[in-house]
C-alpha cells in the first residue's frame, strides 16, 4: 500500500508528464518549424518579422537551428523521416543534403506553388541550376533562396607594393606566386582537409580545365597536377593547407598569411568583420584566373524544401511563397545575403553599389564566369570518392595513374 | 492434475523471468546480425531507394577494391600495435602504482584523467595539439629538433600519431585493471625470492608475470574486440586520412552505412568484421581456459 505522501507525489510526477505533454503537443500542432542552419536563424527571424509574416498570414513561426554538418543532418532526418515524422516542415537545404532526399521521394514537389510567371524573374543561369540542383522527374524538390558564388581574393595592397598584375591565367598564378611567396607569406592557399572541403577547390579547377570530377578523366588530371606542382614543385601553396578546412583558411588569409585564394561568399563578412585588419585598399575581387578551358566559377545553394512527413504542408507552402515572392525576395536580400541571388527583382532593387558581395556577383555574373556545380545523382558518395583520392596524391600516398585507376573503378561499382 | 498445474507455473514463472533477457538479446543481437548477413546479399541504397539482389557482388567487390584491402591492412597494424603498447604500458604504469610512495591515491586518480575524457573530445584536442601550424606538440618538436613536421599530412606520422593518442586515451584502464590483478598477488612469494636473491628483474618475470597471465590475456584480448570498434578517436583526430591512410574497417562501415547510406556494402564489410572477431573470440576463449587452469 502506497502511504499518503507517496501516493500524491506520484499523482504530481503523472500530472507533470501530462501537462507537459499537452504542451508539445499543442506547441507542435501550432507553430511551423523552420530548420536553417545556425548561421542563417537571426537573419530569417529578422526577415519575418520585418516583413510581418505572421500577421499576414496567421501562421506562427519558430526558426529553429538544424545540424550544420551534413552527415549529421543527413543521420537526424533519416531517422525521424522512415519513422513517419519530422523535426522540420520546413528545412533550409544544402545542394548535397538535397539531392540525397529528393532521390529518397522525401520532398513534397514545390511546382505547384508558383506559375509560369514566376521564372521569368530567373536569370538564365539560376535556370540551368534549378533544372541540374534542384528538380527530379520533373518535380521541383527545392526552391534556391541563394547564389552561393566562390570569389577569387587577392592582397590588393601586397601586389601593388610589389608591382604585380593579378593573374589571369593558372600559369600567371605560379608566376605572380613566386614573386609574392616569402617566409611570412604563401601566394595561394584554400581548404583541402577532407569531409567536404579539397573536393570543392579540386571540383572548381577540373571545371577550369574542361571537365567534371566525377569523370576522372584528363581535366581532373590535370587540375591534381596543377595543385600537386604548386605545392611541391613551386612551393607557393602551403602543403599544410591539406589539413585545413575554410575557416582556418580564412584566418590565414586575415593574419596575412596567404596572398590569394578562392573562397565561399561568407568570406566578405568575415574579412569585413575583423575591423582591425580590413580596409578597402587591401582586398581585392578579381574573376578567377583561366585554367585550360575556362575561368569558370561553380555556384552552390541553399533552398527550402519541404519533407513530405510534415503535417503543415500547407502552412509550408505559404512560407516558402511568402520568402521567394517576387515582392519579397528583394527585401530579404536587402536585409542579408544570405538571400541574395542575381534575380532580375533583387538586382533592380538592391543597391549594387553600396554592397560588396551584390557588386562582384554582378561582376562576376556579367562576365559570364559563374557555371553550375558539377553534379552527380549519387553526390554524397561520388565526392568522397574524389575527396579521398585526391587527398591521398596530394599526400604522396600514390600516383596520379593510380588515382585515375582507383577512382574509375569506384565510380563504376557506384553507377553499378 | 495438480503435478501438471505446477508443472505449467514452473514454466510459466521461467518463462516471465528469461523471456526479457532472450527478447532482448533477440532484439539487439540475433536480428541485427541475421539482418546485417540478410542485407549483405542485396544493393541496398537508402536515398537511391533501392534493393536489388547482387549475390556475393559486395563482398568480391570490396575486396577487389584496393582501398579496402589497404585498409584492412591498417586495421590491423593498429589494433596490434595499440594492444601490444597499451598493455607494455599499462604493466608498467601499474608496477609503479603498486609501489609504495607518498601521494599514491592522487596519482592513481590521475592516471585515469585521460580515460574519463570523451574519445571524441581527445580526437579534437590533439588535432590541434598536432596541427602543423598552430600544434602544442609540433611546436615543441620544432624547437628540439629544428624540423617543421607535419604530423597529420603524412601518411606515416599521421598513423604513427593516431596510435599513439589512442595508447595515451586507453592506457590508463589497461593499468588499473593490471594493478586489481596485481593486489591479489600474495606478498610472501616476493619476500621469499627476496630472501633466494632475486633481483626486482626476475621477480616481475617469475611472479607477477605469471600471476598476471590470465589477467593480461583477459584484458588484451577484449581490447583487442574493443579497438576494433574504435572509430570516434579516428573521427575526431583524422577523419580517416590523409587520403585513407587513417581509415579502420569499422570507419569504413560508419562511412558506408551512415554518410553514404550504402547499407548493402556496409553489411558486406560488417560481415568480414563479423568473420574475423569471431576468430579472435575462438582464440580468446582457447587462450582464457587454458591460462586460467594454468594459473
């Protein structure tokens, strides 16, 4: 027999679980979540309360941080999504994450929401990549809120001090590299760790040589080479940088330890933000230097998508109508880039001039420079592969013949 | 009547008690491999939704990857060798925590210190401790010796250091488990070798090694089953490379199953891993019987 005290204790444990209960189950029932990654929470509060989304449509809105690295990411929604739920009703999606799930039929098709119209605001390249990035078996799986386009940045002050010309070819990069390397300082540096990082510079220079990664043919090759002979033959590239990823390539580039490099916009805020060590004249944005093909820079992007778990589907699609409106796509990008992309309606009305990221992606797209990622349907996968080869030449591990050996092997058992 | 009714109780009570445990034994055990060995037969891709049978495709083409079979080659290296040391180590830490000196509790204590840190979170420490450029350790390799080494670029140094972090991780447990064996130790069989002359050199060889025998076969041989299920050290030091030159076979399925969601070649390679602790179990339940008579 349960004495008094114990019996209403154990009455306040249940009555607690309950109420507890009740209230996530009321909580979820109401509000939509909204999974962005960390960096991108406080600009899409900002963005919707600015833009009064919930008056507006009567939909309450909790913005909530979604696992930034990928696998991560990739493990959590697997999981709730093949137990018939979702952490999200809507997921800010990266190009990998997206094609994983589109593939898996995880995505609710977006098509519907918008008409003919609408793409009219798109310029022809943001069309190419839709078409590659963003749908499958003719549905539109993702809905890309922006251009995430790699600059080549330069010391503007050190090769003006030196007397040099930005390279415009890979050949000019070794170069103008020698002149600009010194104990203190390597000419160019980027992140080849492995786990998402070397493949993006290796992907980036196989397009500038004419070919895709994936193929492991002669434009990978080619572009390995360059990469290995700029680190051992040159010298201008630091061998250490094959242990680094972005970040700690930026804060080389910040404590002037690198001359030039290729880099994710995000890295305009980060320089800008180091108020110590920034001014215009040291910081320049040249168009990549041309490799045998071209001077070609891929573009990645993030989109919103919806899981096809999700019981708000509706409440979803009136999000991401509301966020990607031709009245509303210019003023989140005026609020932050994180939304910004060469749309006709943002570049009308975004002041291109006062904003150094919106200036050199008009640059850049003006030029003509800016191509789609090199794509593969099993993407996840393919470019470990390249990433693990790669990193293993690089490391001196083994041969280019047999990197291009190995690597078609494991792409054909892939395709398989 | 009244036999059968008891007879039934008595089943029924054996039933309500064992039947949790086989549940979930079942459960967590004989279904995941069964399943795993079911699996290993078929392309099974969770994002490319498919399931097809391939026979015994996953497991010729895993081994005719040389990827693999490189990496099967490491796996071994480094259990072996982490075994070998952490156990040499270990004896050794534990000799001079079964000696008598002033502080002997707290130092005992801290010996465990780098056990009780997270595997993952010493993975990241000392990926920075090692980083070429702003590593503590490279640092003061580069002032004894004057030579810039990069310790996780190269394929050796990388391997080199990833062993030795995890000697350094496990080390403590494989002592204080040894110092357990060596209390029980009576102390009149040192007192009367003392007495027969014995120097501290043959004393460890004719007593406490023997008498440790079955505690270090125990121990090495569960270690052994132990690294070979290691992957956060790798994960938070390496990521497997550089190129793969880091990568275990239990990396290899992590990243098989859970990056790339290949599960039918996930299972292949867990079966071959399933295959080669099974060997390992035999050997240790062969060596466990026969030391534990012997000693």
């Amino acid at each position: 027999m349960l004495k008094r005290k114990s019996k209403f204790l154990l009455t306040l444990v249940v009555l607690s679980i309950l109420l507890v209960s009740v209230n996530m189950v009321v909580f979820a029932a109401e509000e939509l979540i909204v999974g962005v990654g960390g960096w991108a929470v406080e600009p899409t509060k900002q963005a919707l309360e600015e833009l009064n989304f919930t008056e507006k449509t009567g939909i309450e809105v909790t913005v909530t941080t979604r696992p930034g690295s990928p696998p991560e990411f990739i493990s959590q929604m697997t999981s709730s999504i093949l137990g018939g739920q979702t952490p999200y009703d809507v997921i800010d999606l990266e190009d990998d994450a997206a094609i994983n799930f589109s593939r898996s039929g995880w995505l609710v098709d977006l098509d519907p929401i918008y008409d003919d119209q609408f793409w009219d605001d798109w310029t022809p390249g943001m069309l190419e990549m839709v078409e590659t990035w963003n749908r499958h078996e003719g549905e539109l799986f993702r809905i890309p809120h922006n251009y995430e386009t790699q600059y080549f940045f330069y010391r503007k002050d050190i090769l003006e001090e030196k007397g040099l010309e930005v390279p415009q070819t890979w050949e000019e990069m070794v170069e103008v590299g020698k002149e600009l390397t010194t104990d203190e300082m390597y000419a160019v540096s980027d992140g080849l760790a492995k786990g998402g990082y070397i493949g993006v510079y290796v992907s980036y220079l196989t397009q500038q040589a004419g070919g895709n990664p994936f193929d492991f043919g002669p434009a990978l090759r080619e572009s390995l080479q360059f990469i290995h002979d700029m680190i051992y033959e040159h010298e201008i590239f630091p061998s250490s940088a094959l242990n680094k990823d972005f970040d700690q390539v930026n804060n080389d580039f910040v404590n002037d330890r690198v001359a030039m490099m290729r880099m994710w916009p995000y890295f305009f805020d980060y320089q800008e933000s180091q108020e110590d060590w920034y001014s215009e004249d040291k910081v320049g944005v040249a168009l990549p230097p041309k490799g045998p093909e071209s001077r070609d820079t891929f573009v990645a992007s993030w989109g919103w998508a919806i899981p096809n778990t999700s019981d708000k589907i509706d409440e979803a699609k009136t999000f991401i109508e509301f966020m990607t409106s031709v009245e509303n796509a210019p003023e989140l990008a005026k609020m932050s880039t994180w939304f910004l992309s060469p749309r006709h309606s943002i570049m009308e009305e975004i002041d291109v001039e006062e904003s150094r990221l919106a200036s050199n992606l008009k640059k850049y797209s003006d030029a003509g420079v800016i191509s789609s990622r090199p794509f593969h349907s099993n993407f996840r996968q393919a470019s470990s592969i390249v990433e693990e080869l790669a990193s293993a030449y690089l490391t001196n591990q083994i041969s280019l013949d047999e990197v291009m050996e190995r690597g078609k092997e494991q792409m054909q058992a892939l395709e398989e | 009547m009244f036999s059968n009714y008891s007879k039934l109780k008595k089943y029924l009570i054996f039933a309500i008690l064992v039947g949790p445990a086989v549940l979930l034994r079942f459960s967590t055990s004989f279904y995941p491999i069964v399943r795993t060995i079911y699996l290993s037969f078929f392309k099974h891709n969770l994002m490319e939704q498919v399931h097809r049978y391939v026979g015994l495709n996953n497991f010729t083409a895993l081994l005719n990857d040389q990827t693999i079979v490189d990496v099967i080659g490491f796996t071994l290296v480094f259990i072996s060798v982490s075994v070998i040391l952490q156990l040499i180590l270990g004896m050794a830490i534990a000799n001079l925590l079964n000696t008598e000196f002033k502080g002997r509790k707290i130092v005992r204590t801290l010996n465990l210190l780098p056990w009780v840190i997270p595997v993952i979170v010493s993975g990241y420490v000392f990926r920075w401790m090692l980083n070429a450029d702003y590593g503590l350790i490279t640092d003061w390799i580069f002032r004894l010796s004057g030579k810039e080494v990069q310790l996780l670029i190269n394929s050796f140094y990388a391997r080199v250091s990833l062993i030795l972090v995890n000697v350094w991780r496990n080390t403590p447990f494989m002592a204080i488990v040894l110092l357990a064996g060596l209390q029980s130790i009576p102390d009149e069989l040192y007192e009367a070798a003392k007495i027969d002359g014995a120097s501290w050199f043959q004393r460890f060889l004719h007593i406490t090694l023997p008498a440790s025998s079955s505690t270090i076969v125990t121990l090495g041989l569960f270690n052994i089953i132990w690294q070979i299920a290691n992957i956060d050290i790798i994960l938070g030091l390496t990521q497997g490379g550089p190129g793969s030159a880091t990568t275990v076979i239990a990396f290899r399925i992590y990243q098989l199953g859970m990056q790339w969601f290949s599960w039918g070649s996930a299972s292949a390679l867990s079966v071959y891993l399933l295959l080669i602790v099974a060997v390992i179990s035999l050997i240790a339940l062969y060596l466990y019987r026969r030391f534990e008579f012997s000693s």
